[in-house]
C-alpha cells in the first residue's frame, strides 16, 4: 500500500509524515511516531524487525499501520476491504 500510495517507493520525509499521521489517527493503541517510522522502514526494506522492537509492538503496529492505511487511502466511496481485496489483487499480479 505504501508503494501504491506514494506511486513508488516512499522516502524518509514521506514516511516520516506518514507516521506522523498514523500516530495521530491511532492515538487509541499509544504507537510512538518513531516506532511507526522504524516499523514502515523496516517492513519497505525487507529488514527483520525483532531487534528493532519488542515482538509485541511489532504485531500491534502491523495491524495498526495497516488499518489505518487501508481506512485513510480507500477510494472516497469505497469500504475499507475493498480496497484490501484491491491491494490482494495488485500483489497477486492480477
């Protein structure tokens, strides 16, 4: 999503104000800026996350990044698993 979002690859601003905004929507589950920043870092650079973080942040901010990415950048009149089943196609290569 963060490729099809940014049409390519994000850079450290983009992602920098991405986890600003994710910080901010998620307030609810406590995710700090920079633990999104380092978690969006790591999962575009394919680099292992587990001494990065605590496995436990990493699955709360797998779900977090995602539902917040999928519910902010959803077509206007399109529900959330729409535009997952959209984001399932585009991986697949369908």
């Amino acid at each position: 999503m963060l490729v099809d979002i940014h049409r390519g690859t994000p850079n450290g601003g983009q992602l920098s104000g991405l986890a600003e905004d994710i910080a901010d929507i998620e307030r609810w589950a406590q995710p700090t800026v920079d633990e999104i920043y380092i978690f969006l870092t790591k999962v575009l650079s394919g680099a292992p996350l587990a001494r990065s973080m605590p496995p436990e942040n990493i699955v709360i901010l797998g779900f977090v990044a995602a539902a917040s990415l999928l519910s902010s950048f959803r077509k206007d009149d399109e529900e959330w698993w729409n535009h997952l089943d959209r984001v399932e196609e585009a991986i697949e290569g369908r």
